[in-house]
C-alpha cells in the first residue's frame, strides 16, 4: 500500500501541498473538465517541482504522444542562474505550455517545416510522474501536443476531444430517463496486454529482431503451443523475477496492475490492470510498454511487443475492455434490477450495437497496421470482420424486442458441476467467446482485435465517437417524444432491426461466418491499406466533424501517416530480410554446400566404391534451394524498388501490399526449407528452438 502511487503527484499528494482554494480549483477542472485557471499554475508549479526535487528529480519534461503510437520527451533541468549560484525553478508557465522544436515528428503535412514550432499543453487531469531510470529521477508531466494553428499532432487531443462528446451525448440519453443530478459520463477502459519476452543474447544474434522487433526468418520448431501447456501454467522463475520487478515499477506510478500470467505461445505472458477512465488508462498502458522493456534488459531479457513476432505460434494483441460511468456512480453497461434501469441499460447497449454496425469499417481500421496484419483473419486473433457478441440471454432479449415487447429473460440460473464438496456457481449470463472480436462481458464490452503494439488511444477514440453519435441520434429522437415510452420502445425496435445483423454468437473462427457474413452485408477488410482508407471516407469525416473530434485536414494527416507507417514498416522488413539472406542465410548455404561437395570427393578420394548418395543427394537439394533463395532474394528487390519508384501514396502502399508482402512471404519460406536442412553448427541464426524455450 506504501507503494501504491509513491511516484505520483496525485490527488492525495495535491490536497497535501497545496493551499485548499488552489486544490479545489483544480479538482474542479479535473472532476468536472472545466477549464483550467491559469492564475493557479504557479503555485501548482511550485508545489509540484518541491515535490519532485524532494524524491530526486533534476529535470522535467512534457511527456506526450505523437503520432508515432509511443512517447516522446524532452528534458529541461530545474536549474536557473542566480547571483553566480543557481536556484531550482519551475514556473506556471513552464507547467503549463511547452515549446518542444517539433519538426521530426510525423505531422502528415500539418505543420510546415518553417513553422516547426509544436506546443504542449499541461494536461492536469492526468497526473503528473516521477521516473526513476538508472539513479535519474524525472519529473513527467503529461501533455497534449498541437501544432502553432492549433490542430492536433498528438494522440491525447483527440481522445480527450471524443470524451468530451461521448459526455455530452450520454448525459443528453440519461437526463431523458429522468436523471437530474448527472453531469459527465466518463469512458473507462482496462487494457489487457499481451508480449513475448526472449533472450537478449539471442536477440542481439537476430537482426530480424532488432530492426524489425519480429523473426523475418525462422523454421519452426518441433513443438510449439499445440501440448496447450503454456497457457496459465506455471510462471518461471526467471519471469516470475521479471514480472515482480515491473509490478512494483508500475505501482510506485499508480498503475494498477493486477493480473499476470502465461499465455498461449511459449515465451509469451500477459498483464491487466484494473480499468480507470480512457485518458489516464491510456497513458497508463504507455507506461505499461515502456515498463515492460524497460525492466525486461535487467533481466537479460528483450520484450517484444510486436503483434507476430514468430509465425506458426499465436500472435499478441492487447483487449480492449470498454464501459461508460456516470459521475453518480452506474456503470451505464450493466444490466439493471428494475424495469426502468433495464430500459437504460437496453438503449445504452443498442446504441453500442447501432455505432459498431453503422461504423465498423472504423472500427476495422482503427486496429490496422502491418503487424496486425498477420493476426487479424489468422485462426488466433478475431477475424477482419467486426460483430458484436451478446451472450444467449441478451440475444435472446433483443430478438423479443425485434418481435415485438421484451417480456422475458431467459434466467441465467445456477452451474451444476456435479461435485457436492464445491459451491455452485452462478452461471454467467455471458458466457465467454474468446473468438468475437466485440464482446458483450456482463458489464462492458471487450474489443479485441487491437494490436500489442498499438496506443489504445486510436480504436478509443473511434469507439467514443460512433458511440457518442449514437446516442445523439437517440437523443434527437427522444428529446422530441410526447410519450416516452412508447416512443423509446419503438426505437430500440427499429433500431434492433436494423442493426441485428451485427449480432454473432458463434464461432468467429470458421469459413461458415465469413460466408454468413457476407450474406449479413457486413464488411470484411483483410488488407491493412484498405482499412486505412475507411479512416477518410464520408462517413467518418462527418462522424468526426459532427463531435469536433478531427477536422477533415487532421482525419487526412492522420490517414497520411498511418500509409506511410504501413510502407516504411515493410520497407524496413524488406530490407532487413534482403540483407539477412545476401549477408547470412545465403553464405552459410554456400559454406555448407562446399563442405558437402568437398566430402564427395575426399570420400571418394579413399575409394569410389564408396557410398556417397546422401552427400550427393544433400548437395542436389541444397544446390535447388540456393538456387531458389537466390531468385527469390532478387525477386524481393525488384518489387522493393518498384514499390519504391510509386509517388502516390495510395497506388504505393498497394504495391507494397501486393507485391512486396507477397515476395517477402516467398523468400522467407526458402529460408526456412535452407534452414531445416543446414547442419546445425553452420546456422548463422538463434532459432525458433531457442528464441521459444529457453526462458
Ligand atoms: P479476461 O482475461 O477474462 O478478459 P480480465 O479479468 O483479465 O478478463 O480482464 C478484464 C478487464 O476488464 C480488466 O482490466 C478489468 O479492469 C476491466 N474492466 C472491468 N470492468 C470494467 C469497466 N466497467 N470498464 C472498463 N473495463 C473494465
Ligand atoms: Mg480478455
């Protein structure tokens, strides 16, 4: 308990050290998002660099999130000159608005290169963070970041922009059913994640690791998670270590991490914390990443957040676990006592309903990138086709509301497991489908199909917004109605109807949905290039427009960045793979095959009686299989360079799709067949062996 939060400038530290009007003052813009007093900085200011140099800290820093999906930081000392000596000086305006040059990080043409100025701006309702890296201590403060004309450049403008209108819009719907005393709703979310971790020294062999974060390369191994012994079994010690020490880093800053525990692959774990609102639960789960490696070198280990890193064992992807709260207190997700609290429960769990099936081209992009490519649609990770998992008992709910009146729910009763000794359990009215990718879990949804790597803050930020829209749509309607009741029931009928299609409690797994799906007219988007391009179709441009979430120019920066992300990652990937086959894979085979040829003829030197058929018949097939590396290695280069040769941005990350995945695909599989049959003190590389099972 001592130290939970000791590295947080908190609420409870505030209340401490700061004068009782100034802390209310700021509780205020915190708990009710009212603007900032700017008259109450410097105090905040000082108070907060006392605190900080108290505990060690030398230097601040804004610490915010620019489009590249991590954080960024720039470290200013608290020193200032004074009389000869120095002094300790942090003021409100230093608090408040930083000045970081900011011409290096992806803008997507927001901000010209002669006006390279980007501002940071305080945000109070996150607090602020010590962090303590090798004796230094730093003063984090968490910060917005947006260019000179006020678009966002960041990832925290836009989420705290979505929950501003997810506010709104919920206190317009709960105000309808008579709620007087609410004034925000707050979106929360608990981010569960998932990672590998491998062997530095290992790591340090694998260039495809280092320059990628993923093997590139990389027969599989005799075993791989088939035995189903991985999961939830037994933690190592050596990770036990590991986790205790990030548990604790995570503590002392206020992160609530709560569970842990093996996952399905080898060599890949998993940690939760407990939900808190989306804006610090994403800056939360940024802490989690940097922890994760961070402590991971400690331990001579690297941890891998890349979505797949190894082919033939599952990938990594983070849930998404989402619910709204009111500021009375309900957690507008769960399902009521009442008649009354049902029909609130039932129009906020519609309008979820309604904005994934309206928008899930959004939602299909908002977890597009190159890594999650080879998850999504692969039997491990949800399918590239959205829809919503109810739970027998809510289906069954919402198919009496398409008939006509819900009457009846089905009772979700008690479990049975038939040993006298153990308590029966209630059975859970949502009983788990691990394979919907937007699953109904009793009390929130759990929207699985984000990447381990991705900031949580891009699918939020779409997930507020179309819900937000949702709401306003009912709202429009409902705050018009003469006889609510009747005019909220034929609503949530219409809107059932509607929208029922969206609804899968089956497997999401099988080649039947992906038909059935298409039968529904729902979208199923495998490519990342043309997920991206949902992010500006009409639709959302006007989705975004309708909430003041993004303006058309920040939606197209945005697309702009996330194409380019996408080429520069294969670009990198191909690269790398070009230069591990013509500097590693290929010499070795041709070292190999030497020795092989050169066996041949000392063998049959001694005595051409001799049976040499296996040298030859090696030699043969390690001949055939340079051979084919080989073309294939040039085969990725001229794809590569024609890629490269597009100027339009769209024709280009298609190409890169089209032909340099497919190259890439081509030229790993000769490697890995070079790889089987190369004696094992010739391979240049750690393998699959190793990388899975040595921790
Ligand atoms: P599972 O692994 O079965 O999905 P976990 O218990 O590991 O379930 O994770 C559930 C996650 O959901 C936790 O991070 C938890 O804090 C979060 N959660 C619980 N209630 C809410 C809520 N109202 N809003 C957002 N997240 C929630
Ligand atoms: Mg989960």
């Amino acid at each position: 308990m001592e130290m939970f939060g000791q590295n947080v400038f908190n609420q409870s530290v505030m209340r401490d050290r700061l004068p009782k009007s100034v802390f209310k003052n700021l509780k205020k813009t915190i708990d009710e998002g009212l603007p900032l007093d700017p008259s109450i900085a410097d105090v905040v200011a000082s108070a907060m660099k006392e605190w900080a140099v108290e505990r060690g800290a030398t230097h601040f820093t804004h610490w915010f999130q620019p489009m590249t999906g991590i954080t960024a930081e720039k470290h200013d000392s608290f020193i200032s000159p004074a009389d000869g000596g120095a002094l300790l000086e942090f003021s409100g305006k230093e608090l408040v608005k930083g000045e970081p040059d900011a011409s290096s990080f992806p803008s997507g043409g927001l901000r010209a290169t002669f006006e390279a100025r980007g501002y940071t701006a305080w945000d109070c309702t996150s607090p602020a963070f010590l962090r303590e890296e090798a004796d230094v201590v730093t003063l984090c403060i968490p910060t917005a970041f947006c260019s000179y004309t006020g678009e966002a450049l960041d990832k925290k403008v836009p989420l705290l922009r979505s929950m501003e209108a997810l506010s709104t819009q919920a206190v317009r719907v709960l105000k309808l059913f008579g709620n007087t005393s609410v004034t925000r709703v707050t979106s929360t979310v608990g981010a569960e994640q998932e990672y590998f971790l491998v062997d530095k020294s290992f790591y340090l062999q694998r260039p495809d690791l280092m320059m990628a974060g993923r093997t590139l390369f990389g027969a599989m191994s005799s075993k791989g998670q088939e035995m189903e012994d991985h999961y939830f079994g037994s933690i190592k010690e050596r990770v036990l270590a590991y986790m205790k020490e990030v548990n604790e880093e995570l503590w002392k800053l206020g992160v609530s991490a709560k569970t842990q525990h093996n996952e399905v692959a080898p060599g890949q774990f998993e940690i939760a914390p407990i939900f808190e609102n989306t804006n610090i639960a994403t800056d939360h789960n940024q802490m989690v990443m940097e922890v994760l490696k961070r402590v991971a070198l400690r331990h001579d280990m690297v941890c891998l957040l890349h979505e797949k890193p190894f082919a033939g064992v599952n990938g990594s992807g983070k849930h998404n676990n989402w619910s709204m709260s009111s500021n009375d207190g309900q957690n507008l997700l769960e399902p009521g006592r009442t008649p009354h609290e049902n029909a609130q429960f039932l129009t906020f769990l519609m309008a979820t309903i309604k904005a994934v099936d309206t928008y899930a081209g959004l939602l299909r992009c908002s977890c597009a990138n190159a890594g999650n490519e080879y998850r999504l649609g692969a039997n491990e990770a949800p399918p590239a086709i959205i829809s919503v998992f109810l739970g027998e008992q809510l289906a069954d709910i919402i198919d009496q509301i398409v008939a006509g009146k819900a009457k009846s729910s089905e009772m979700s009763g008690h479990m049975d497991i038939g040993v006298s000794t153990l308590p029966s359990l209630p059975k859970d009215a949502t009983d788990r489908n691990r394979t919907s990718p937007f699953a109904f879990t009793g009390n929130k949804f759990e929207f699985r199909m984000l990447g381990s790597s991705f900031s949580i803050s891009g699918p939020n930020i779409i997930i507020n917004t179309i819900i937000a829209q949702a709401l306003k749509e009912f709202a429009d309607v409902l705050e018009k109605s003469t006889n609510f009741d009747a005019d909220l029931d034929k609503l949530l009928q219409d809107t059932a109807k509607k929208h029922q299609r969206v609804i899968f409690n089956g497997n999401n797994y099988s080649d039947e949905w992906v038909q059935e799906a298409a039968k529904r007219g729902l979208p199923n988007i495998p490519s990342t290039p043309d997920a991206l391009k949902e992010l500006i179709s009409k639709e959302a441009q006007e989705v975004f427009a309708a909430h003041n979430v993004f303006s058309d120019k920040e939606l197209h920066a945005r697309y702009e960045i996330m194409v380019e992300q996408y080429v520069k990652t294969l670009n990198i990937e191909a690269l790398t793979m070009i230069d591990m086959a013509n500097h590693s894979i290929i010499p070795t085979a041709i070292e190999y095959a030497t020795t092989v040829a050169a066996s041949v003829s000392a063998v049959t030197a001694v005595s051409s009686k001799l049976d040499v058929s296996t040298q030859k018949e090696l030699l043969e097939e390690l001949s055939d299989k340079l051979a084919a590396m080989s073309a294939n290695t040039k085969a990725l280069e001229k794809a590569l360079e024609e890629a490269n040769g597009i100027a339009d941005a769209d024709k280009q990350a298609a190409a890169f799709r089209a032909n340099v995945f497919t190259k890439m695909l081509e030229l790993r599989a000769t490697g890995d067949a070079l790889e089987k049959i190369i004696a094992a003190k010739y391979w240049p590389l750690p393998t699959y062996r190793e990388m899975l099972f040595v921790l």
